[in-house]
C-alpha cells in the first residue's frame, strides 16, 4: 500500500459509528495480512501493582492495536505517527503525547518515524502472572469475545447486587411483573425497541444514535415506570443514568449510543441516587 492509500484507509477508519468503525479497521488488519508481516519488539514491566508494554514502530510500519477490555493510560513517548480515532479524520501525533485510553477500542495507525508507545493498566497484585500473561488478561481476541466478557461481568455484577440486598431472583421478577405503577410509552418514538437481552431477561435497545446528556425519554413519569424503568438492565460500565425533570425521571446517555446498543444503567448508583433524592 501506498502512503497515500495508507492515509486515506486510516481516515475510512474514523469515524464515530462504532460498529462502521470496528468494521472498518477488521477489513484494514485483513488486507495487512497479504503484505509482508514486521516484527515489533515488545517490552514488559510489572511494578506496584502496575503493568507497562512498551512497543516501538519502525517507520513505514502500519500495525493494528489489541482489544483492551479495561480503561487505561497510553504514553507515546517520542515518534510521528498517524492513527484512527472517533472523529471522522486521523490524527496526526508529534513527539510526547499522554492520553486516556477507552476500553473496548481497536486503533491502527502509521508510523511516519520510529516511535515508542507505552500503555499502563492497574492489575492490582498480579501473583507470579508475567507480562505476557498480564497482557493476555487484559486484552480480547475478538469483539465477541470482548462483548461476552462484558456481559458475564454485568451478569456476575447484577448477581452481586442481589446477594448485597439480600434477594433472589424470584422476588426481582415479582418487582418487575408488578403492574400497579407501570405506563408504557411509545418507544419508537423515542428511537428505541424491547428485545432479549445477553444480560437477562429483556432489555432496551437504541434504534438510532445519542449523543452523551442527550435525553432518550422517561424512565418514570410521575408514580409510574416505563419499560426505560422497568426493563434497563444493570451494567457496570452503564450507558445511561436517571436525571429528575420536576416530577419525572429522564434516561439520559451517559455515553454516545449507536444503534443496536443495549442500554444499561448501574442498579447500585440507583439505589444510592434513591436514598439521596427519594424513592420518585
């Protein structure tokens, strides 16, 4: 591939659709696969209960990153590279850079020079675990495996939640199927539908985009619950939260939404927003 050709596929690349995006740069690694493969030495380093990886790019060398199921930091430490980002262009990075990285993304990029890049996770005590090991819990093979892992998580976190409150399951469903505070409303309208969760039972899904405070209608309106209410699912990285509007309680995106995303509110933020405003 050319460098222009390089560009212009690092561009196709970024973009705000997640799904588009991962896509895209799936097709990228795929089509890198037919070109000559260049080693990238790697180096490791656990300390304090931090894990560091080090890798540095030979110029010309366009690489595709892993799949990290955990929020970390990343370090380029000197270099000039291009790489994919959320905002429809590549961005150009120049010499020292130290940037939050988000769980869950896929980046690839172009090194213009020789350039070193260091990421930084909390891996808490990690035993006699090496580097290598560390890495290999840290990151997913595939986006599925990365969606399975969230949603056994999310699974194991809700389980939690139960034991804490000291209920099962049986009396959550009763909760749920209690009719005598619930209204439904018209969840197309708000660019949402019902659908069988990967979480349990049913949940909620988007139909179209949000945009993070974007408010994607009510949750509960005035003594009664919706489906936004009744049906949102616990997650520990939620994409929604519950904001009060005079009698009402709003679903409001907490992170950018796109079509297809299950949307999920943390069940334990709930309870402590409840003891603090009231049971509305």
């Amino acid at each position: 591939m050319s460098e222009k050709q390089i560009i212009e596929a690092l561009d196709a690349a970024s973009m705000p659709s997640v799904k588009n995006q991962r896509q895209a740069i799936l097709e990228l690694e795929k089509s890198m696969l037919h070109h000559e493969q260049t080693n990238i030495p790697v180096e490791h380093l656990v300390h304090g209960g931090i894990y560091a990886r080090a890798v540095t790019v030979k110029a010309g060398t366009l690489l595709t990153g892993q799949i990290y199921k955990f929020d970390h930091i990343e370090l380029m430490t000197s270099g000039n590279l291009l790489v994919t980002t959320d905002d429809a262009q590549s961005r150009h990075l120049q010499g020292f850079n130290m940037m939050p990285a988000l769980s869950g993304k896929k980046r690839a990029a172009y090194a213009l020079t020789d350039t070193t890049w260091v990421t930084f996770h909390t891996v808490g005590d990690p035993g006699d675990k090496s580097g290598e090991e560390l890495q290999e819990q840290l990151t997913a093979e595939t986006f599925e495996d990365l969606e399975n892992f969230y949603n056994d998580v999310n699974r194991a976190d809700y389980a939690l939640f139960l034991q804490e409150l000291g209920i099962n399951q049986e009396y959550m469903d009763a909760i749920v199927k209690n009719c005598d505070d619930y209204v439904e409303i018209n969840l197309e309208e708000y660019g949402l539908r019902m659908g069988d969760s990967p979480i349990h039972g049913l949940g909620v899904f988007a139909t179209e985009s949000f945009e993070v405070g974007q408010p994607m209608g009510c949750s509960r309106v005035g003594e009664y619950r919706t489906q936004l209410g009744r049906y949102i699912n616990n997650a520990v990285r939620p994409n929604c939260k519950f904001v009060i509007e005079e009698n009402d309680v709003i679903c409001v995106a907490s992170k950018a939404i796109q079509p297809g995303d299950e949307l999920t509110v943390s069940y334990k933020e709930i309870l402590t927003w409840r003891s603090e405003v009231g049971d509305l």
